[in-house]
C-alpha cells in the first residue's frame, strides 16, 4: 500500500497501464467499428503509451533537473514521450492528459489524496484546451467524472482519492451512449474513455496492491437511430482571423469562449506555459473587429492575419520554391505515388507526432503546409504545428479527410503566391471537393440510412453512411450517381488493394453513358479495406 507516489512508482503505472492496454487492444479497437472496420483507437494508445515507457526506460539513472521533483521527473518524462509518440485523436489527448498530471505534480514534495485530485483536475482541463470543439460521451466525459469524484472524496488518503476516481471514470464510461449517439447506434460504449478507465484501474493496482474487479462494459441494446452532431466548420463565416498572442491562462479561456461564440474552426494552442505564454489563435468569423478585440482584452496580440474568402488575390512573388513544403499522410502504395508525385513528401498512414514532425523537418523547409487525409491524423498534424513553431517552422495544417481532397489541394499550389495565401487556395479546393468511400460492413448496427449486416456494402459521404447495398458496383454506381446529381465536372476513383478486377472499368463506364460531360480520372490506390475512394469537383 503506497501512501505517497514516487518515481519508481509512476514507472511502475506506466508499465502496468501499457499491459493492461495490449491486453485490451482489440477490444478497444472493435469499440469504434461502426459500423466500418477501421477501429484503431486500441492500437493508437498502445502505441502513444509505448513511446511514453520508451522515455521513462531510457532515463532510468537521470536525476532531477533541479526544478522538478524525481516523481515531477518521471512525470514529465512519461507526458514527452507520449506526446512524441501521439497517434489519432484519442493518442494527441491522452498525451495531454499525461502533460497535465505533471504539471500539476512535478514540484510538489509528496503527492497523496489532495494532490491526485488537482492533477486529474489539470489532466482535464489540458484534454478540454486540446479539441477545439469538446463532444460530451467521449474521453473528455470520462476524465472529467474522474476528476470530480477526486475532488469529492476530499480525503488525504492516496487510495481512497485513485479509487474514487477509477470507479467514477467506469460509471460515466457506462453513460457515453446516453451522450452520444453514434455510440448508441452502435451499441457501444466510448474506445478511448474505456482506454483511459484501464489506467485509472493500473493507478489503483499500483497503490492498493490489488486490481480492481472490473468487468468489461457489456454491449448494449441497440435503440433507434438518432441523428449525430458533425463537427465541420460552417460556410456562413466569410473571414479568417489568425494571430499570435502573449497572454495568461485564464483570459485566454475567456477569450476562447467569446471567440466560440462569434463563429468557428477554433484553435486556441499555447506553449505549456503556467503563467504568461505565447498562444496561437484561429478561428472564423464575420465579425472580425470583435475576435480581434477579444484578443486585446486577453493580452497582446500581434502578426494579426485577416482573411476574407471570398477574395481572390493577385499572385505576390514569393521566397524560393524550396521554402516551402507539403507534407501528406497517405495509406496505399499507388495513392502515395500519386502524392508524391505532386512533389508532397509522403508519410505512411496513423504516424505518431514524431514521426510526422521529423518528416517536417526533414524537408529542411521553414513553411510546410501539412495534408493529414484523415480525422485522427488531423489531431496529430495540429500537435505537430505547435511542435515545428517551438522550432521555428511555421506548419499550416489543410483539414483534409480522403485522399481525393489532398490531390485537389496539391493541384492548385503555386510558389508564387504568398504562403498563406497559397494554403487558403488549398484548403478551399480540398473543401470543394466532395469525397466519399465504399467499403464492407464490419457488424450489425444501425445507420442513418437504415440497419446493416455484417459484410453489407456501405457508401460513405463525408463520413456518414448514405446507401447500404449488397452488390459493389452497384452500390459503387449508386454512390456515383448520388453524388453527381449535385453538381460536378470531374470524378477521381481511387481503386484499393481489395478492389475485385474490372470495377472502375464498370463505374467509368456507367459515368460515360449516364453523365456525358463529366471528366473520370481512375487510379490504383492500393489502399485498405475501402475498395473504391471517390471524389467529385
């Protein structure tokens, strides 16, 4: 029974969270097949929690660096580590989840009931400031929970505060289908929140001795299909509001609530600092006088860079070509040649902040537009544009989420025109650029286009799936025909691995006699699971 945590201890939580996640991994990563087989949110925190391990094995005879305790150390150690080796969206915030914990403890002498609670308190309020727009029923509802039931237990005792914290994580991890309705669609619970709950039960086995008895969360009925919030950014904004800014913590979170007010796309990422620091600041809005007023009431704003869409500005000269790069994330032999033939440096998909950081800066560029094709990518991608600004490289990350939008960016980039400028272009042409993906079902569930079986072929716009068939090219030409009934003057059909022969013979065909005027490019993507990617323009 451990009355305090010291270093040996959080190296020892941090072994037993990581055996306690391989040995959940696929359970984990079936969580969040809905209903596609795409779950990776196991695998992304075994690899984030490996990369932290990792850290702490190879620092085993550092000391202190004299601002921190050893168990302030060892913290600060596991949060790097994992950070640099984030992956996904559940991986980038269970790093700051970490980064919070040593925050809060690394200079403490001893860290019993009272101390645990503030470092979940500071473990929470990192993973809120790390997602621009929260989704309740996800990690973020779990962590919190745990927080709270910290903070009530109100005791001085290590275990009864850990304890109070695991058991209240289990119980809101329960609730997240109630939240959440993609996860009620699916009859399940959330994959990170139950990942974070096996490192509070780890944190508990380590203090106690003794491993809570925990079953895992049984699936639950499936209810009706309900319709999901999206979280997009909206076409009714017309500016873009960017500016660096010296402030403290607290008025830039009321900064950060006025701003989400005004409009959206938010990203609010400062450089850790307790006190004053220097904060990156984004967002659209039409009020454009009043996010910049904002920015003035929370600290000192400058390079203030204001953007309206709508204009099309004349080409500036520009620094050399080799000033400037782009760097995508791609998965499929032909997509990344297709890519790389853009002139992009591809890296391969699900990267870990390092990696894709240490691609950045192998391009030796000092402005790098970065192309993430995916929505877990993305959340690394953001962490690695604080990352390069720390080092002097200015990352601007394109939202893309398909392929097909990052060769419709990479098709208008043009060194003349200002940096930028040249990433506005790319953004608005991967958005103008409608995507879509086929695939098989992985189970049961229900969708907003209906019930599925297991082995259904799915059409998936923009992620929400919109025709569920039983014959591939059928489906594949009904997804066609769906998406050109909107408008479009070209189609780009990425092929994957899996693709049976002749299948984008057979939607070209089809597009040729039913849409005439329309331009069909087809490649082989070679890319899993999904046996045709589309995109219209």
């Amino acid at each position: 029974m451990l009355d305090t945590l010291d270093a040996a201890a959080v190296r020892r939580w941090c072994a037993s969270g990581l055996a306690a996640l391989k040995r959940h991994q696929g359970e984990i990563d079936d969580l969040n097949v809905y209903p596609v087989p795409d779950g990776d949110t196991g695998t992304n925190l075994v690899l984030t929690l490996t990369s932290a391990q990792q850290a702490l094995a190879m620092d085993l005879d550092t000391l202190a660096d004299g601002t921190s305790t050893a168990h302030g150390h060892a913290l600060r150690l596991m949060a790097r580590g994992a950070l640099l080796g984030a992956r996904g969206n559940s991986g980038v915030i269970l790093s700051q989840i970490l980064r919070g914990f040593a925050d809060a403890l690394a200079t403490v002498p001893a860290v019993r009931g009272p101390e645990l609670a503030v470092a979940l308190r500071e473990a929470t309020t990192a993973a809120y400031a790390a997602v621009a727009r929260p989704v309740e029923g996800t990690l973020l509802t779990v962590v919190s929970a745990a927080a709270g039931a910290a903070e009530r237990a109100g005791s001085d005792e290590l275990r009864a505060v850990a304890g109070a914290a695991a058991g209240a994580a289990a119980a809101a991890l329960a609730r997240t289908p109630e939240q959440l309705p993609a996860l009620a669609r699916a009859g399940v619970v959330d994959a990170g929140g139950r990942g974070l709950c096996l490192l509070l039960d780890a944190l508990v086995e380590v203090v106690t001795g003794e491993s809570p008895e925990r079953p895992a969360p049984a699936p639950r009925a499936v209810p009706p299909p309900a319709t999901a919030a999206r979280e997009t950014g909206s076409g009714a904004y017309a500016y873009e509001v960017q500016f660096l800014l010296d402030a403290e913590p607290e008025p830039v979170r009321r900064m950060r609530d006025e701003l989400a007010a005004l409009g959206d796309s938010l990203v609010v990422v400062g450089d850790g600092s307790p006190a004053l620091g220097t904060w990156q600041v984004h967002v659209h809005v039409n009020d454009v006088g009043a996010a910049i007023e904002a920015g003035v009431v929370a600290g000192r704003p400058y390079q203030i860079s204001v953007t309206r869409f709508a204009d099309q500005m004349e080409p500036e000269p520009a620094p050399a070509p080799d000033g400037r790069a782009a760097v995508v994330v791609a998965a499929g032999t032909g997509i990344a040649e297709l890519l790389a033939g853009e002139g992009a440096v591809v890296v391969p998909g699900n990267p870990s902040t390092g990696e894709l950081l240490d691609a950045v800066r192998a391009t030796g560029a000092a402005r790098v537009v970065v192309l993430p094709n995916d929505p877990d990518a993305q959340a690394v991608a953001n962490q690695v544009a604080v990352e390069a600004h720390r080092l002097g490289v200015k990352v601007s990350v394109v939202p893309t989420r398909s392929p097909v939008q990052a060769l419709a960016a990479l098709a208008v980039r043009d060194p003349r025109r200002r940096f930028e400028d040249d990433v506005i272009a790319m953004a608005e042409a991967a958005g103008a650029c409608r995507y879509a993906e086929v695939c098989r079902a992985g189970r049961e569930a229900l969708t907003v286009a209906g019930p599925c079986r297991a082995g259904d072929v799915l059409a998936l716009v923009e992620g929400e799936v919109h025709l569920i068939g039983t014959d591939l090219v059928d489906t594949c030409v009904a997804l066609v025909d769906g998406m050109l009934g909107g408008g479009g003057e070209l189609v780009t059909l990425l092929v994957g691995a899996d693709a049976p022969d002749g299948l984008a013979d057979a939607v070209r065909t089809h597009i040729a006699g039913r849409w005439p005027f329309v331009e069909v490019q087809a490649y082989p993507g070679g890319q899993p699971r999904y046996p045709l990617l589309v995109g219209v323009e």
